[in-house]
C-alpha cells in the first residue's frame, strides 16, 4: 500500500536518503528480539504517514522479521536541519520499500517484478521533491537489475500516472444473503473440515502457489500472509489473532484443493455477519465448496468478502443470484512497464498478428517504437527500424492497464486515451491484445 500527498516542484537535495534492510539488535539468552533504533524509527513514520497509532516493540519486531524473510529495501529520507522543536531527526519524513515477488502474465508466464509499497511522506516535507527522487531512484535500480515490470497498489488513483504506472487489476467487495443457508445448484465435491490456523503453516503458501501459477494477474504474496493465515498477524494489529477461524477443502481423495480463513462480526452487527478473511481455492470446485461451507453457519444471516474477482462465478453457484451483491469494486494492481520488449515477450496474447506499437514515456524507461509479431502464443519484439507512423500510440502507463488484460484496447480508444492509425489497425490491436476473462489478484502488499 502506499500513500503520499506530495507534489513535488524541487529537487530535495538537501535531504539524506538512506537505504538498509530491517535490522535487528543482538539477542541476549532467551530475549525477545528487538529491532535496532533506525528501523523502530522507520516503522513509527510509516504508521504516522498511514493515520495509525505506532506498533509497540514486540509488533514491530514480528512485522521486521517477515519484511526479512521477503528481502524487502527500505528506504528512509531524513531532514537533519529540522528546526526545534520537530521530531527527532532519526524519524524519516519520509518512507518508502520495494522487494521482488513473480507475476502472472499469462500462459502460466511468471516474471519476476519490482514491487513498491508504504510511501510515505510528512506533510511538512511536500513539494521538494522527495517523492519524485525516491520513485525515480527505485525503477533505476529495477532497470539496471533487468527487471521489465514494477508494481504497487496506490491508496490515492491520481498520483502514480505520472510515473507511468496504470491501474491493472480490480477487486469486487461482496455481501452474501446466508440467511436459511446457500443453496449451491451444483451437488457436493469432497469435504471441507475446520482447522486449527496455526495448521496452514505450510498448506497455505503451498496452496496459494498453485492459485498463482494459474492465475493471470496474481502476484506473489508476502510473508506477512502466512502469518495472517496461521493467526499470527491480526487485521489490525501485528500481533497473535485469536478470532480467526479456518477451514479446508477436501477433494474425494484426501487431498486439499483451497483453504478460508474467516472471524464473526460480533453480535451487534445487524445483519449478523461472518467476515472472510483469505480464500484461496486451487480448483473451482473447492471455491464452490468453501461458499458452501460459509453459507452452512448457524444463525449467520450474512458473509461479507473483500476480494471477489470482476467475474466471479459466485452468482451462478447460487440458485437465487440475487444473494450476492457488490458493494464496491476497486484497482489493486498498478503496473509500470520499464523494459517493453522483455514484457511483451513475457506477456499471453488472445491470437497471432503483428502491430506497430508506438510508446511515450515521460521517464524513458520504456519510450520507442516497436514491431510487434505474435506466431504460436509467442511475441517477437524488436525497436523499429524507421520513423514511420504507428498503428497504435499510447502512454505507458496506459500500457500497464492493457497489459493483463484487465481492460480493453476499445474502451481506451473510446476515451479518447489512445490513438490507432486506422480503423483496421485498432481492430488489430483489439484482436492482439485483448484477452478472455478479468486479470486476478488476491492480495495487495
């Protein structure tokens, strides 16, 4: 996640960027371990910059340790001439991460990303340039270390446009009518039994895997997931859970195909409401039969759950679709392409042609012209040879809202977004880069 309200006119060249990893201090016999000063204080500006009450030590030592585990870089902007009587300089005016995880372009395609996460920046410190210099440095070090896609999931919509990153997946936050159960038209498949959380230790990243590998538009998830999963990380704190429930599918032979973590609402909630916290199904009849295990609650009248795909096909396992409403759909996944013909390579395509592709880019990471030819499913990309004019011209970050497929080339030609040389040549690019159902995400980071 990410926030900032910058918008930055200067350079801030009088601000010290440091960049570490989150450090923690020599344990002594059976001592909980602490995090050193810097990344206390790392961890303090963040929950300040997001509106939230500071994590006591031991939070911020178990969330320290997952941002280890996935590699994450931290960087922190400190203003050491600060006048008394302002914060301790030690507390970075602003913050900002990135770590790798893999995406799912398509095709069972799993391309390593650089993904960018809790941007922060003070209010004091708007408009120097501190944003602009942060981000800037960080898709340099994605480039030179060959990586052709950046992402991030942004809290406000107009901010990263103008780095070149485009809003590429989209998640639907659904309420269920359970009320006498859910009747699910098609007959049971195998089992779904409770569990234990701290049980899916290593049952649900392996699940979620198999979820990832054949998913268009996931990426890989966090440690921190796991221990959500395991009720290790509360929703709102960072600290052990223990009104999390658990549940796992069963296939006919034994063999788990998905798993749900979920809490209770409370009784003052009206209707009376089962929360889903984590879904992950492995095959279609799994997701069919963890619904089913959700609607089979005693006097639970509604589910509420957060990441339903644009397409679910939750309606139509109901016998009356009319249960299931969307209350609100937003963007999850914003993507930056950096390295064009590494990512069009990487990318799946709805059928075999060719395109001249003509890219701006602000930045110039990505800005050129290119030959684009599909045969068999596989993109050959090459710069062009000549000026001459292209069949379809775009911003690049329009290119990261095209690139999973979650939106169309028409729709953006119909907004006027971007521009195609000829009736025939949009038709083209429609038919080229258009793809079959919704790009799908589960989780943010």
């Amino acid at each position: 996640m990410t926030t900032t309200n910058t918008n930055p006119t200067t350079e801030a060249t009088a601000l010290r960027h440091e960049i570490f990893s989150a450090g923690f201090l020599p344990a002594a016999g059976d001592a909980e371990p602490q995090v050193d000063q810097r990344t206390a204080d790392w961890f303090r500006a963040v929950r300040t910059g997001f509106h939230e009450q500071p994590y006591t030590a031991p939070e911020v030592a178990r969330l320290a340790g997952t941002y280890q585990v996935d590699g994450r870089v931290l960087v922190g902007v400190y203003d050491d001439e600060a006048p008394a009587p302002s914060l301790d300089a030690g507390i970075p005016v602003a913050t900002f991460a990135e770590f790798r995880k893999t995406l799912n372009t398509g095709a069972g395609n799993l391309v390593e990303s650089h993904l960018i996460t809790v941007v922060t920046v003070r209010p004091s410190h708007r408009r120097r340039g501190i944003l602009r210099r942060m981000m800037t440095d960080s898709l340099d070090r994605a480039r030179d270390a060959g990586l052709p896609i950046a992402a991030l999931t942004a809290s406000e919509a107009t901010i990263y446009g103008r780095f070149g990153f485009g809003p590429a997946t989209t998640l639907d936050s659904v309420r269920v009518d359970v009320k006498g159960g859910l009747p699910l038209v098609a007959p049971p498949e195998g089992q779904v039994v409770a569990v234990d959380p701290a049980s899916l230790q290593e049952l649900a990243p392996a699940l979620f895997e198999r979820f990832h590998a054949s998913h268009r538009g996931s990426i890989g998830r966090q440690e921190a997931y796991t221990l959500r999963a395991t009720g290790r990380l509360a929703e709102d704190a960072a600290k052990d859970d223990p009104t999390l429930r658990a549940a796992v599918h069963l296939d006919d032979e034994g063999t788990p195909q998905g798993f749900l973590t979920y809490s209770f609402a409370g009784w003052n909630t009206s209707p009376v409401t089962m929360k889903v916290r984590d879904l992950v199904a492995a095959t279609a009849a799994a997701r069919r039969e963890l619904w089913r295990y959700l609607g089979a609650h005693d006097l639970v009248e509604r589910v509420e759950y957060g990441a339903a795909a644009p397409d679910d096909a939750l309606p139509w396992m109901i016998d009356d679709p009319r249960r299931v409403t969307v209350t609100e759909t937003e963007d999850l996944l914003w993507l930056r392409i950096l390295d064009v013909p590494a990512a069009l390579r990487a990318r799946q395509y709805g059928a075999d042609g060719s395109l001249r592709l003509r890219v701006t880019d602000a930045l110039g990471y990505a800005d050129g012209t290119w030959e684009v030819s599909v045969a068999g499913g596989t993109a050959r990309v090459d710069a062009a040879a000549d000026a001459g004019p292209a069949d379809l011209e775009l911003d690049v970050a329009l290119l990261g809202s095209l690139y999973l497929g979650g939106t169309s080339v028409r729709a953006l030609a119909e907004a006027g977004r971007l521009r195609a040389s000829s009736d025939e040549a949009l038709a083209r690019a429609c038919t080229l880069l258009d793809l079959p159902g919704a790009p799908y995400a589960i989780n943010g980071f």
